[in-house]
C-alpha cells in the first residue's frame, strides 16, 4: 500500500456555527484520471483542473448547520512520465473549500523518481481520520462541489506534457454531519463527552463519564493550523491535558470517537 506523500490541510471554521454533530451520512465520488496530462507547477493557468460535483446528499433535508469532512481516499492508476520528468513529481491536488489553492495532494507514483510507465494502488480507502488527517470545513448547504489541480512538483520546462495519466481513477469519501437531525440529548453517549474548562490557563479535563471508546482529540487555531494532538483512547472516564504552549486565542477542538465526531470551542487565556 502506497500512502500520501503530503497531506497540506488548512480550515474554515465559524465559531457559530457548529455544533455537537451527531448524525453522518457517508459517500464517495469516483474520478476517471484517463487522458489527464501534468504539465506544469501549482497554480498555473495551464494545468488540468476538474470540478468533481458533490451531489450525494441532493436529497436530504432538515439538516442545520451542516458540518462537511473528507474523510478517505483511494487510487488505482497508470501513468506515464516522460524522460526526464520523473513519476514521484506528478501530483494532484485537491481543494475541498474551491479558493483556488491546492489544500490537500496525492501523489500516486510518490518516490518512483525514474521516468517511464507506472502503476499504483492504494488497496482500498485510505481512512484519513484514522490518521488524524481528515479535512473539515463549515458547509453553507448540503450541496457542492470541489475542484481538482493536475501538476508537476518540479516542472521540466523542455518537457511537455511532463506525463499523463493513461487510465485509472481516484474515489475520495465525504461525509456529511447535520447537528440538528439527531440533535445532543441525553440518550447520545457521544454528546454525555465533556471538556472543562472552555476559557482555560494550562490544563484542559476531557470528561467520558458513560466510558465511550473515545479516540483522539485535534486542537485547531482559527486560520485551520492543527497545533496539538491528544490520545485519548486511554482516558477511561477522565483525562487533565497540558495545554499551556497554546498561544492565547481561540480554538476549535475536535473530539473522534468510534460512532462520529463532536466539536467544542476552547478560549486560551
């Protein structure tokens, strides 16, 4: 199994508008890459750029403040790179928020630094959450799309096309989290999961008191940044975290557990 080379994530979250997600519905989009050429670096005009639409929710409705996440991806491809461009430097990049800058990119060929024919599987879906490398952001609707960049790493400015993908395909899942179908009550363990104190000084207490099989907990600054990572698959019913080395400003911490995920604001003195 090959796995991302780089996985660059930047967020945008407001404040008011998430809330405790309870209920996700999960989908995937297929991507025939056949007959797609890399060119050139990032950003230039004359690359391949797809808009992969994101329909699969088309049809749900009720759902409030809409939280959207992109939570695997896999591949399956051949591709050629053309002497002397090498496989490792074709990349795809992705971009979930469409600002026009790659967030996340794939490099299917990634350390084959040799030209010539190539292919690559990555035997299933990778489970970017798993990894603590999932990519969230506020959803105005339920609704959307996301636009795709083909691009050389290093463009060989004597070679054009530097490669191009002879056939295969790439999914990506997504998944889609609405806080107010199910809503937080009583009856849902995940939201009986608590943190204390929100405006904190230098210890964070997550609180599990029906012991749910909690994973892990990401603190994110406001610009998206990832800036501290905490296990919590030990925590039992209780976990004090050292959150000290935090900057003083406002954050967004995310909590997984097995059945979904919960969002809660933390305010760093």
């Amino acid at each position: 199994m090959r796995k991302i080379t780089t996985l660059l994530s930047t967020f945008s979250f407001a404040f008011g508008m998430l809330a405790h997600a309870q209920t996700t519905l999960t989908e995937t989009v297929d991507v025939d890459v056949a007959g797609i050429e890399s060119r050139y670096s990032l950003g230039d005009p004359g690359n391949v750029y797809l808009t992969i639409p994101l329909d699969g929710f088309a049809d749900l409705t009720d759902c409030e403040n809409p939280v959207l996440e992109f939570t695997g991806i896999s591949w399956d491809t051949n591709q050629t790179a053309n002497s002397p461009s090498w496989l490792s430097e074709m990349v795809i990049g992705f971009d979930p928020d469409l600002d026009g800058a790659a967030d996340v990119n794939l490099t299917p060929g990634a350390g084959v630094n040799n030209s010539g024919p190539g292919s690559y599987s990555s035997d299933g879906i990778i489970d970017l959450v798993a990894a603590g490398l999932s990519y969230y952001l506020v959803a105005n609707d339920i609704s959307g799309s996301m636009s795709l960049e083909f691009f050389e790493s290093f463009d060989d400015g004597s070679v054009d096309p530097d490669g191009v993908y002879d056939s295969g395909s790439i999914t990506i899942e997504y998944r889609l989290s609405c806080s107010n179908t199910l809503g937080v009550n009583e009856s849902s363990d995940l939201a009986s999961v608590t943190m204390y104190p929100n405006l904190v000084n230098d210890f964070v207490t997550f609180v599990n008191p029906r012991s749910v099989e909690v994973q892990f907990a990401q603190i994110y600054d406001i610009s998206g940044k990832l800036v501290q990572s905490i296990d919590l698959s030990d925590m039992g019913v209780e976990k004090r975290v050292d959150v000290s080395e935090l900057a003083s400003a406002n954050y967004i911490v995310k909590i997984q557990s097995g059945s979904g995920v919960i969002v809660k604001k933390l305010i760093k003195q």
